[in-house]
C-alpha cells in the first residue's frame, strides 16, 4: 500500500471481556494494522480477559483511565458505553481518525452521539450485530428502547453494516431506511488461527477412544442461547442412545441448568465446565455442536465448528444460521423452543454425520481476508479513497 492510501481508523467496542462481537472486532482492528494502515482500537473498559490477545499492531486507548473501572463481567455494557460519550468525543476532537466502525449494538448510540459532540469531520460506519427489533428477541426493559434509539440516531452514520441479511432486513424494518443503504458483511470467523488452535492438546477424558459420541454447546449461560432446549433434547437423545453433553460457556442461568441437569436425571453425562479461552479442540474432537438460540446476529460458533469440520445442528432463529447453513443443505434447522425437534436432528446427525471438508469449504466463505476486503471496501470509500 502507498504511504499516501494509508488511513487513520478508528475501532470502537465496549471492551475486552470476550464476547463474540468483540473477538471479531479484534480480528477486524489486527487485519486492518496488517493492510497498512493506523489503527486505534477504542474501548469504554480496558479490563477482560481479551487484554492478552491484543495485536502489537494495534494502539489500545481506553476511554475509562479516568475512573475506576468496575469488574468486566458484572457490567452493563449499554450504560457504560454511554457513559464514555464525552471521553471519546474527546478523543475525536484531538485524534481526528478518518473513519471511526463502530462495532456493536450496545456502543453504537455512544459513538453516534460523541461524534455529534465533538462536531469532528470523521465519518462514522456502525455495526449491527444483532437484531434491534423486539420481536425477535426477548423483550426484556434495557431493551425495549433500542429499536427507538436506532430510528432515531442511526441515519447520522455514513453508512451502516449489517453481520447478515437477517439483520439487515431487521434494521431496515426498524429504522424505516432504505434497504440499500445497509451493506451486509459477514463476520471474519474463520482465521489462520483458528487451525492451529484446533490442533492443541485436550485432556479431557471424555474423548478417549471408543468413547460414547460428546455433543457440544458454545455459549454464554443466558436467555438468548437457550440451553434450556438442548438440556431437554439432549435428555431425549439419552434416552435412546449413549451420548454425552459438553456446554462451554459462563452466565447467570448456570444454577438453573444445573438443576434441570439433575431434574432431568443426565447430571452425569453433562458437563458445564465454565468459560473456555480455546474452545476449538472441543469443535475439533466432539461428534456433532449445537445451536439452540432463540436469536443470534451471525453466531460465529456454528461457522468455527464447520471451520473444525464438526457436524451442526441449529435452531432456525432469526438470524444467521439459515444463511450460513444454506437453508439447511450443511446441517439442520429446527423451530425454535423445539426440544422434540432438536432431539430428532441430533439422533440423525449423529447417525449420519456430513462429510467434514465439505463442512471446511462452506465455512471459509467467512474467513478474515474475505471480511477485511469488504471492510475497507466501505471504509475507505468514507474516507475519500476509492474503492480497492
């Protein structure tokens, strides 16, 4: 890249507590720095367990060195993003970034009003990622207000990303803009990382040879992924055949599983081993990932586990599953809340598992250099350049 095409890019997200949207996030800031070009990553909390993946190409500024930051797990993002808006107004008015993204839901209000604030020239991208319409998620009270947020501040953004057509449309309906003026791009899931993370050791005595066959769920322990559904499924599954259940992931419904585990007579074929930094050699060595949310954006979770050449079984929420599955020619799609459903994919599935390169070739339609190119096509066209 010439000197002159480098830009300054800015990456706003809540912080580094290791959800799903601010990995990808890394990803995205590291891909750009690697392209050329200067690049912030911007965050309302500096603490989390992300803080030792941060590439050395990337500056790291935290807008909460001025106050101390409560623990990462027990925030509420949304208010902290909100309450970092004169911090990084600040920050825009002294750096001056050509093109800040804004990189999820819960901070995009803050960046849309911080640059309002600090009357900067950057041009603003956001990133949906994930549905704002109440009816496609649970309507809880922190929520109900979001879609009226979004009709009314999202037409400041020059332009606005979408992680799947699900969410796109879902937007559109929202906002009531034009279909047109939302790209879809998918998340940069699939990464030279990935492989190799796969490949670590795992002992786990669960997948020694001639072992019953691990199902496996990724996720946080919350109202969104409804273990709920699997626990019930898998139980149904158990009663037919041998198998057990691996559920990686940490949330406050952990005491609710853990008693339908037991109500449910399966505590001792399930597993609930908490948070996994590395949960590829789990996607690599277990016999089928499920998804049973009741709504997503684009979980990359499903994507990762095709990348690992394991079997899929998803529920058919809105959205993102139908399209990385094609409509379920890669894996099955259920109702969602459908324990009956689900139960019956699994026993298929693990009766007749998927060829696993063919699982490889359709997962790496979302790889990060794909991601990256559609990325900087958008960015640095707001920033003056043309497209590459």
């Amino acid at each position: 890249m010439k000197k002159e095409d480098s830009r300054h890019l800015a990456v706003f997200i809540y912080g580094l507590s290791g959800s799903g949207s601010e990995r990808r996030t890394l990803t995205l800031a590291h891909a750009f720095a690697t392209r050329g070009h200067k690049v912030d990553l911007v965050v309302a909390c500096s603490q989390g367990p992300l803080y030792r993946e941060l590439s050395p190409l990337v500056r790291l500024v935290a807008l909460d060195h001025r106050w101390r930051c409560l623990p990462w797990a027990a925030m509420n993002k949304s208010r902290w993003a909100l309450a970092s808006v004169a911090a990084l107004a600040s920050y825009l008015r002294h750096e001056q970034p050509d093109v800040v993204l804004s990189a999820a839901n819960h901070v995009n209000d803050a960046a849309l009003w911080a640059r309002y604030l600090a009357r900067a020239r950057t041009r603003l991208a956001v990133r949906v990622s994930n549905h704002l319409s109440p009816s496609a998620v649970h309507t809880q009270s922190k929520k109900l207000f979001r879609p009226q947020l979004a009709g009314r501040f999202y037409p400041w953004a020059d332009a606005i990303i979408a992680v799947s057509d699900g969410v796109a449309d879902d937007v559109a309906r929202v906002t009531s803009l034009p279909r047109e003026r939302i790209t879809t791009i998918y998340n940069p899931v699939v990464t030279p990382e990935l492989q190799e993370k796969a490949r670590a050791a795992l002992d786990h005595p669960w997948f020694a040879p001639g072992s019953p066959p691990v199902v496996l769920g990724v996720g946080r322990l919350a109202t969104q992924k409804d273990f709920s559904t699997l626990l019930r499924a898998f139980g149904l599954v158990r009663a037919v055949r041998k198998a057990r259940l691996i559920i990686l992931g940490e949330g406050k419904e952990r005491p609710e599983l853990e008693a339908l585990t037991r109500g449910l007579d399966i505590a001792s074929d399930v597993a609930l081993p908490g948070f996994t930094p590395n949960p590829f050699p789990y996607m690599a060595r277990a016999s089928l990932l499920v998804l049973s949310s009741a709504w997503e954006g684009l979980p990359g979770v499903l994507i990762e586990a095709m990348a690992c050449g394991c079997p899929v079984v998803s529920t058919d929420c809105p959205s993102g599953p139908a399209e990385i599955l094609d409509g379920g020619t890669y894996g099955p799609l259920v109702p969602v809340g459908d324990d009956t459903a689900l139960a019956k994919a699994i026993l298929s599935v693990l009766e007749t598992p998927p060829d696993s390169e063919r699982l490889r070739t359709q997962a790496a339609q979302f790889s990060v250099d794909r991601a990256t190119d559609r990325y900087l096509q958008v960015l640095l066209e707001l920033s003056g350049l043309p497209k590459c």
